[in-house]
C-alpha cells in the first residue's frame, strides 16, 4: 500500500498518526486528572463534615459545661459563654446538615437539632429564671425549692446532652466511613488511571518507532533506486561518448573535407559530458538531503521520548496525590481520638475544664494540618496540569521536524527535474551528432563502416537519455 503513496501522503499519514499519539495522551491525561479530583473532593467534603460533627459534639459539651458552672456560681457573666458556645453549635449543624445526603444521617442531624433545641429551652426558659431568682434572694423555704428543680433540669439537660453527642457520633462514623469508602476508590482509580497511561505511553513509542521506520525506508528506498539508475546511466552514457569521439576521430583522419561537422560533433560531446557532470552532483545533492532527512526522522523520535517522560511525570504526580489524601485521612483519625480525650476531660469537668482546652488546641492544629494537605493536593494536580503543556509543546516540536523533512523532499523532487530537464539536452546534442554523421556519409563510402558505428553509439546514448527523462 505504501508503495502507491506519493511521497507528500506519506509524510502526511505519518505526522495524523504522532497528532493521533499525542492527542490520546492529552485526553486520557485531562481525563485522569478529573476523575482524580473528583474523588479527592468527595473525601475532602466526608472529612470536612466529620470534623464539624466533632466540633458540634465539642460545643455541645461546652454548652453543658457553662450550663453546670451557671448553677454552680450563679454568675450572670456566664451567660454569654452559653451564648458564644450555642452560636457555634450552630454554625457545625449548619455544615452538618448541608452534607446530610443519606436518610440515616438526615435522620441523626434531625435529632440532634431537636434534642439541642430543647437543651437550649431548659436552660434558657427553666434554669435561668431560677437561678436569677435565687440570685435576687428568696427565703429558705424557696431556696431548697429552687435547687430541687435546678437539679431535675440539670439531669434533664444531662439526657438532652447525651442523646445529641451519640448522633452526632453516629454521623460522624458514617461519614468517615463514606472517607473510607471514597478513599478506596480513589486508589483503585489512581492505580487503574497509571496502568492505561503507561499503556498508553507504550504503545505510543512503539507506533513512533514504527511509524518511523516505514517512513524511512518507503521514502529512501525509491531515491536510491534513482540515485542508482542516474550513476549507471551516466556511465554508459560516458562510454557510449567515447565510442562517438573515437569514431569522430577516424572520419577525421579520413577526409579533411568532414572538418566542420567533425567540429560541430566535438562541441556536442562537450556539452554531453558536462551535463553528465551535473547529473552526477546533483544525485550527490540528493544522497545528502536524504540524509539529512533520516536525521529529521531521529529528531522526532526524540521527541516522542520527551512526551514519555511528560507522561511519566503525570504519573508520579497522581501517586503523591494519593499519599497526601491519605495524610488527610490520618489526620482525621488522629483528630478522632482527640474528641474521645475531649469527652473525657469534660466529663470529668474538673477545675471549670482546664485539661479540655488543651484538647481543644490539639484539635485545631490538626485542622490545620488538614488544611495544609489540600493545598499541597492542589499544587500537585497544577503540576499535572503543566505536564499536559509539556506534552502539547513536544507535539509542536515533532510537527517542526516532519514540516522540515516535507521540505527536503520538495528539494529532492525539484533537482530530479533539474536531471530531466539535462537529460532533454543530451538528446538535443545527440540528434546533432546524428546529423553530423549523415554528412560524412553523403561525402565518403570511404568511412562508411566509421559511420554505421557512430550511428550505432548515438542511437545507445538516445536510449539512455530517454532512460532518464522516464
């Protein structure tokens, strides 16, 4: 099939074949970095809403801390701690709610609002009251009355407390569980997304070298074939002139009255043997430009290789990206254990909850580090991003190369025409040569047998001439 190509189809076929390369690359390339990102922000949205469920269950303590230490002091600058910490309560259940996207965890959220909703009317409608009243002074008999219903809402408050904090757990379990789950996955499509790269890559440095190669020998072949028939047809073209100019000189020797046409043949060989010279050094021309071209043909598969290492780039980058979402994963963990201690120590609520508030630092400095981990994500998928650049500039440098070696292929085209167009004029001299024989005939039956072999030599140099032009 090759074969019946012109050389431009050719050249053609090959550089749709490396764009074909090269645009698969890019898709599956752009096609892996987007399903990337969207599990990673799936784990990221899972981990955000657990860490706001513990922060719930954390300012829902609080809460209840301030609620005891209200009783216990009866100081009303107490209030608005209370107030401090059911605001951002409520700021968590407004991210918790938000990524409540299963009926159970709906069912968690909705329970949790209820039953801190209450807690929030106990201590606001039942045991400030009391306590301001007990505050502005009442009789014995009132005050052991006032601290039996404190105590009753206390415990009230106490169950509210607790059926809040175990959904909000429940919630928060389910949601890093749902991490989990969207961590895998991620894995497994990391590592499904890496294998079709390096299939991809694979094959597109195979199909290059392949493409490469064909092109070199259906392009060099031909040209030989050319350059070897021109050097044959300048030798004989060469001897058959010696035969002529042998000739010529014996019909000179013969009769002085062939003087002139003798001359005139002379003139023509001379001009037959330099365009033999020109052929011979433009087959040379043509020997180097084709060359060169193999050199263009290297040049691309060069850059097919840097297209490879642009790949493999993409491929280290998607594995960083899966260690860091593991990072975050162990921070959330981590982060876990820290509420359970925060549990503990409020629980405990000794001395107004000291140890708490280290727990509470810990707690935010893993936030942080979480925080840190995103962003590192993100710089990541931009480097993958300016790998797929590089990939786009190394297919601008492999069209250059095939552009050029279109170009030496023209020039290759236009000396064969220069050899054709010499070849018309070697013939233009032989048809003199011819004539100049016919004279010496008509003068002498003397040379007659000279004449039949310059006659013979010019009708060899014709056909060889003719041999060129086709």
């Amino acid at each position: 099939m090759l074969k019946n190509m012109s050389l431009g189809a050719k050249l053609l076929g090959g550089f749709l074949l490396i764009i074909l390369l090269v645009v698969t690359s890019g898709v599956i390339s752009y096609w892996g970095t987007s399903t990337l990102k969207t599990k990673e922000d799936t784990v990221d949205e899972r981990l955000r809403a657990a860490l706001a469920a513990d922060a719930a269950s954390f300012w829902a303590i609080a809460q209840y801390r301030e609620q005891a230490d209200f009783i216990i002091n009866r100081e009303l600058s107490i209030l608005e701690k209370f107030d401090n910490a059911a605001a951002e309560m409520e700021k968590s259940l407004e991210i918790i709610r938000k990524n409540a996207d299963t009926p159970e965890e709906r069912e968690w959220v909705e329970t949790a609002d209820k039953h801190d909703e209450a807690f929030d009317e106990i201590f606001k409608q039942k045991i400030v009251p009391l306590v301001k009243k007990s505050i502005a002074g009442v009789s014995p008999e009132e005050q052991a009355e006032i601290e039996e219903q404190l105590r009753e809402f206390d415990g009230e408050s106490d169950e509210r407390l607790e059926i809040v904090v175990e959904s909000l757990h429940k919630y928060e379990k389910s949601l890093k569980e749902e991490a989990a789950e969207a961590s895998e996955e991620f894995d497994a499509t990391a590592g499904a997304i890496r294998m079709i790269v390096i299939v991809v890559s694979v094959v597109s440095i195979i199909a290059g070298l392949l493409i490469a190669i064909l092109l070199t020998r259906s392009i060099t072949a031909p040209i030989n074939r050319v350059i070897a028939g021109l050097n044959e047809g300048g030798e004989q073209i060469t001897v058959a002139s010696d035969q002529v100019s042998s000739a010529s000189q014996q019909l000179a020797e013969g009769t002085s009255e062939q003087a002139s046409a003798l001359e005139e043949s002379s003139s023509a060989l001379e001009e037959m043997a330099t365009m033999v010279k020109q052929n011979a050094g433009n087959a040379k021309q043509a020997d180097s430009l084709m060359a060169q071209a193999k050199m263009v043909v290297e040049e691309a598969s060069s850059s097919l290789a840097e297209l490879t290492g642009a790949v493999e780039e993409i491929t280290r980058n998607s594995e960083e990206t899966g260690k860091i979402i593991k990072s975050i994963d162990e921070i959330a963990f981590q982060t876990n254990l820290l509420a359970l201690n925060a549990a503990v120590e409020a629980a405990r609520a000794g001395e107004a909850g000291k140890g708490f508030a280290v727990v509470a630092e810990e707690v935010r400095n893993l936030a942080q580090r979480a925080g840190e981990a995103a962003r590192s994500t993100s710089g990541l998928i931009e480097n993958t991003i300016r790998s797929v650049q590089t990939g786009a500039g190394v297919a601008v440098k492999t069209t250059d190369a095939f552009n050029r070696n279109a170009e030496m292929a023209s020039k290759v085209a236009q000396l064969i025409a220069e050899i054709a167009a010499a070849s018309s004029e070697q013939s233009q001299g032989i048809d003199q040569v011819n004539l100049a024989v016919n004279q010496m005939d008509q003068v002498t039956q003397k040379n007659a047998s000279n004449a039949e072999e310059t006659a013979s030599a010019a009708e060899e140099m014709n056909s060889q001439a003719e041999a060129l032009k086709g």
